[in-house]
C-alpha cells in the first residue's frame, strides 16, 4: 500500500518519476535515497500558505512540482510520491499544530495560530518509520530566523517547539494519523470552516507573498 500510487500521492507521473531520479541521482542506498528526496523537495519547492485550497491540484504531488509552490500539504504529498516513485515506502502523516511565528497578516486570515491538518511524511527506512517534514525551505527559514529542518534518514524531522533566538515556534497538539492519500475532502471542509477568508484570499497571492511578510 505504501508504494502505490494514488490519486494526490501520484508517484506514477513522469513529472514526479524524472523530479525523483535527478534528485536520487542513481543512489543505491535507500537511506541516503531518501535524504537526498528530502531535500530536493524542501528547496525546490518555495513553501506558501497562500494556495487555492478550492482546487484538488492544490493538495496533488505532480502539480505541486510543476507549480514549483505549495503549502505543507501539497510538499508532503510530493516527498512522499517521490519516495514510492523510488521504491521506498512512505506514508503521509497529519496533525493539528500552533505556530507561535504566524506572521500577523497570515494570522488575521486564518483567525488565529493553530492550523489543522498540517502535513508531512513518514519514510519505511531500515526496517522502521521515520518522520521527515519539508514543508518550509531555507530561503523562507532564512527570511523568519528559523533553524531549516534537516534530515538524516534515521532521526526524526519534525518541527522545533523554538526559534533561533529562542521564542516559540512550532507546538504539536493533535495527531490526524498516516494515511495512503491525501483526505482532500476532509482537509476542504475544514479549511472553508475554519479559515474562510484564508480560502477566499489565498488563491490570488504570489508564491513569495509570505516569505515577503518576514521582518
């Protein structure tokens, strides 16, 4: 199950099967495999909350590397085809979190700091499942102050509860589960609940828009 295609985790696509072989670069290795996956999704794709959250591309892997921009979400989906595509396992992971450095304009969207059903992903690696997060890339951590998250493939990679300069940033508080695919209805139905003008405003923002928001 957790190398199959499937509708968001769309591993079959040329797009994603050439974006995982120039990543992968013929390594044999499935741990440093999958730590070179990791990366080439971090910073090839510039993270923004700003998305059409309307649309399923928005929440699809191979539309998310054509765009070259997507949120949590949508860059979880794609480390994750890009590793079945690979030939190792991977499911996507989701949880509700409060993000004590949401920038006040993204704040004031959503209406508040806790953000459901943030998205990353759990890689099958030596016989285990190890958690890798790729959603914010160095170019945005630069801009905000905030450590990228690195990942060996072994230890987990998830986000900091603190910054550089110590304040708080990132606090986990309900686990969604793994899942094979991406909820798509489920993740709509609560973002148009929870965050309409977020939903309404978003779609029409630049890719950069949020790394712009950064003092």
């Amino acid at each position: 199950m957790w190398l199959s295609s499937t509708s968001f985790v769309d591993s079959d696509t040329p797009g994603v099967i050439a974006f995982a072989r120039a990543a992968a670069g013929g390594e044999a290795n499935p741990v440093r495999r999958a730590v070179a996956l990791y990366y080439a999704t971090r910073d090839s794709v510039a993270y923004t909350p700003y998305c059409d959250y309307r649309s399923p591309e928005t929440f699809r892997a191979s539309a998310v590397l054509a765009k070259g921009a997507g949120f949590c979400v949508g860059k979880a989906a794609l480390l994750a085809a890009a590793a079945r595509a690979a030939d190792i396992p991977a499911r996507l992971r989701f949880a509700d979190v409060r993000n004590h450095l949401c920038t006040p304009r993204l704040r004031e969207l959503v209406g508040g700091d806790v953000f459901y059903y943030h998205g990353y992903v759990e890689l099958e690696l030596e016989g285990r499942w190890v958690k890798a997060t790729p959603a914010f890339d160095k170019t945005l951590c630069d801009r905000f102050g905030v450590l990228p998250l690195e990942f060996d493939g072994r230890t987990d990679s998830i986000f900091q509860a603190y910054d550089r300069a110590g304040r708080r940033h990132m606090e986990y508080l309900l686990d969604r589960g793994a899942h094979a695919d991406v909820p798509v209805a489920d993740i709509m139905a609560i973002f148009a609940r929870e965050y309409p003008r977020l939903v309404e405003r978003g779609a029409g923002e630049s890719a950069t828009r949020f790394r712009e928001e950064a003092h």
